[in-house]
C-alpha cells in the first residue's frame, strides 16, 4: 500500500505549535484589556465615592489584611487610593465644571435662539399692520394732499428696504440698519403728525457697523411717540444718539414729550426689550429710563460693544 504523500511529506504536516501560540497571544491580550478596564472602573470609583465611604472600605481592607497576616501590601493599597482619589478628584471636579459650563452655555444659546425666535414673528405680524395702515394713510393723503401722499410713500419705500433684508438674511443686525428703520419710520410718522413732531439722529458713522438686536431701537422710538409726543397737544422733539464709553455701546432715545410716569413700567414694548436684552446678554446688558433735566424722557439701552464680523 502506497502512502499518501500529504501524511509523510513533512512539509505538508500541520503546523501545530501555531495555534497555541496564537491562543495564548488572544488570552494575553484580553487578560491586558481586563486590567485595563478593572483599573480604570477603578479610578472612576474613587473619583466619585464619597470619602466617608473610601475610609470605611479602608478600614475594612486593614483588618482584613491584620487577619491574613499581610498588612503591609494592604497599608500601601490604602495609600495609593487616597492619592489617586485626591488626584481623580480633582479630574472629576474638572469634567463637572466643563459639562455644566457646556450646558450652561448650551440652554443660554438656546434661551437667545426661542427669544430671537419669538422676536421675528412679532416682527412677522407687525410689519403687515404697520404696512397696512400706512398705506391708508397714503391712500386718504392721495385725495387731500398729493405732495404730503408722495413722501410718505417714499418714506415707506425706504422703510421695506430696510426691514426686509433683516427679516430674510437673518444674520446679525447692526446698528445702523436699525437706524436706516427709524430714520424712515419717523419720517413716515412726521407726516401723520406733520408740525407736532420733529426728530434728529446724533449716531457716528463708525458706530453703525456695532452690533445691535433687531427692532429694539424702533420700539423705544415708538414708545416715545406713543407716551410722549402724542399725548402733548404741541407735540415734541425725538433725538436718537449713541456712544461707546468704556467697552460699552449706549443708544438712547430722547424725547421732549409729556414725560415717563413714575409708576409707569412703560407698557408691553419696554418689557419685552428688557427681556430680550437678559436673554441675549445676561446681567452685561439693561434699559435706563431717565428724566432729563428739561423735562420729557430719556430711555438708554447698553450693552457690550462689538463690531458685526469680529468675534467679541
């Protein structure tokens, strides 16, 4: 009987000393992935626990080495766990600071993001009002004085142009968009009112690229209007000024009207200014409302001031 060649060819035998080999290279590597993973359970344990619990697990682990008759191994084991609970500690405390910082950060960004939100959909609903009784004024005008008709459409045409291109780009707004918006919202006012009102802009040409919330200054403008100049049977005077004084952007607006009530908080429109400003800036920001020496209302908002483009 011939034999088979695959049985008595050495070169063809098994290699056997192979697969122990890899075996117990398997066996060392998992054994080298439970350690690793024991002694890190380990460190996050003794960053957590509390040290009344490690004193007592400690004590336990002495009298447990006292009756093995091995106190020594047990008394450095001791040692090592209270400074690498110091040590672990510390990290802990770290990790907790940076999640409640990144929270904390992540709820006020969401908090600027609702009110931001909420903010252009009033916008949303008042521009359509606001458009609508403006062209019926225009309309009634047309019959009863065709020049007077002509500017405030002018005026409103200015007005879409600045407001339109904030609604839709939603990118920060500046402050001299917002005052592009008033500019042609008091002129579109001074026609309705016609010698009742007059109104001067004192802002710097290098501060309209600063950084200001939407429709904050329009709604002071018009709570001048609507408090001040409006209950005055000879009107008044509207002045909108801005400064920057120690890092600080203040845009105020002046009024020579009937003047700010003391019990007064200044209706819906300066509330939902202090709380947007709260939102967006937390205590960096507020709205001042004062009464000048010479009668009428002053309301100031400040916040930080940052050029639109350049991070703050």
């Amino acid at each position: 009987m011939t034999p088979d060649p695959r049985t008595s060819n050495p070169a063809h035998a098994a290699p056997r000393g192979d697969a122990p080999r890899s075996g117990s290279g398997e066996a060392l590597r998992d054994i080298r992935k439970g350690i690793a993973a024991t002694w890190w359970g380990f460190f996050d344990w003794l960053a957590v626990v509390s040290w009344k619990k490690l004193l007592l697990v400690s004590l336990l682990a002495l009298i447990l080495g006292a009756i093995l008759k091995h106190p020594m191994p047990v008394l450095l084991g001791v040692f090592a766990s209270i400074i690498i609970k110091t040590v672990a500690g510390g990290k802990r405390r770290a990790e907790i600071t940076a999640t409640e910082a990144t929270q904390r950060a992540e709820t006020e960004q969401l908090e600027r993001r609702i009110v931001e939100a909420r903010m252009q959909a009033l916008q949303a609903q008042i521009e359509p009002h606001f458009l609508f009784n403006t062209l019926a004024s225009v309309d009634q005008l047309i019959l009863t004085d065709p020049p007077r008709a002509s500017k405030m459409q002018r005026s409103l045409i200015r007005y879409l142009r600045s407001a339109l291109p904030q609604i839709r780009e939603g990118s920060r707004p500046t402050l001299g968009q917002q005052v592009d918006l008033c500019a042609a919202f008091l002129d579109i006012m001074a026609v309705r009112m016609e010698a009742r009102m007059e109104s001067a802009l004192r802002v710097p040409e290098g501060l309209r690229s600063a950084v200001f919330p939407s429709m904050m200054l329009q709604t002071l403008v018009e709570n001048a209007i609507k408090h001040g100049l409006e209950p005055k049977a000879e009107g008044g005077r509207i002045e909108v000024g801005a400064e920057v004084i120690d890092g600080q952007l203040f845009v105020d607006v002046l009024d020579t009207g009937a003047g700010f009530m003391p019990k007064s908080d200044g209706g819906v429109g300066l509330a939902n200014v202090r709380e947007r400003l709260k939102a967006l800036y937390r205590d960096r920001a507020e709205l001042i409302i004062d009464v000048p020496p010479a009668g009428g209302t002053r309301a100031t908002i400040r916040i930080p001031y940052e050029v639109a483009g350049v991070p703050a």
